[in-house]
C-alpha cells in the first residue's frame, strides 16, 4: 500500500504564485511518481475542474493513473466518460516540485479559487487539497457540524462500519 497524506498546514504564497509543498506531502509525492529516483524532482498532477470545487486538488502520478484507468473504463462517447476526461484531462495539469520543495500556481487558478498570499494543504488520503483559507475554514466547520449533532463521545470509526477491508 502507497503512502497516504496526512496532515494540514498553511503556507504563503508570493506574487508568482509559488508555494512551498508540506515536506511530508513531497515524500508521498515521490513514491507516487513512477520515474523519481533521488536527485530528481517529483512529478505531481494538479486538478482545478469542477463547478463546485472549492480547491485544488493534488494527485501522485500513480494515483492519477488509477483514475485515468477507471474513466478508459467507461462507455466511449458516454456523457460520463466525457464529463470525467474533461474534469480530469482538460481541467488539470502535470507540475513538477521545484528544487526549494515549491509549485507554482498560475494566476488563473488562484484567481479561480481566491488563493491570494496564503494556500492551505490539506490531507485526504490518496489525494491532497489545496484551498483558499476562508474557503477551508467554512469547510472545516461544515465538518465539525456532525460532531455537533453527535454524542459528546461519539467516534467517527462507527462510519467505517459499512465498508469491508478491499473496497
């Protein structure tokens, strides 16, 4: 099993849109990158499409080649299929981390999601996320709403209950 991101953290982002990548995220980075060996940088798949995203979302090469497989896997010419390459193909870009642990994010996608001199990383698995910070803060706390509505003890595990190991 890869790697899993873990974690958040919010770091700045300067007038060219670079922002540093959390060291921890670019070691899972380069173990998803089939061509990395030490020395090189690693490549990452940045993927900006979707009406209701509210950000950036980071994909390891490897993971992305398990989408890309999934969606070769629908009908050709289906509405699915072309809704899935336009999110994931057209919407998307390979970057690679710069030699100081950096990406760059172009003007047309901080615009996008109002990333202006701060982005927030956070964590999802397989995948990573890349917000604007008001934006994860209302996410954060549309979260926290189900703890709200919960038993002071409750433990999110018991939404696991339904999900058998290899799914």
């Amino acid at each position: 099993m890869a790697r899993r991101f873990r974690g958040e953290s919010t770091h700045k982002v300067d007038a060219k849109g670079r922002v540093s990548i959390p060291a921890a995220f670019r070691r899972v980075l380069e173990e998803g990158d089939p061509d990395w060996t030490e020395g090189l940088l690693p490549n990452l798949i940045l993927v900006y499409g979707g009406k209701g995203r509210k950000f950036i979302e980071g994909y390891t090469v490897n993971a992305m080649d398990d989408v890309d497989e999934r969606i070769e896997k629908l009908p050709l010419g289906s509405k699915e299929r072309r809704i899935m390459e336009h999110t994931f193909s057209t919407q998307s870009l390979q970057v690679q981390v710069d030699p100081t642990g950096r990406l760059v994010l172009s003007q047309k996608i901080r615009d996008k999601f109002g990333i202006t001199n701060e982005a927030v990383f956070a964590a999802s698995g397989t995948t990573f996320q890349i917000w604007a910070p008001s934006a994860h803060d209302t996410h954060a706390a549309r979260m926290d709403e189900w703890f709200d509505a919960q038993e002071d003890d409750a433990d999110p595990l018991i939404l696991l209950n339904s999900v058998s190991v290899g799914d």
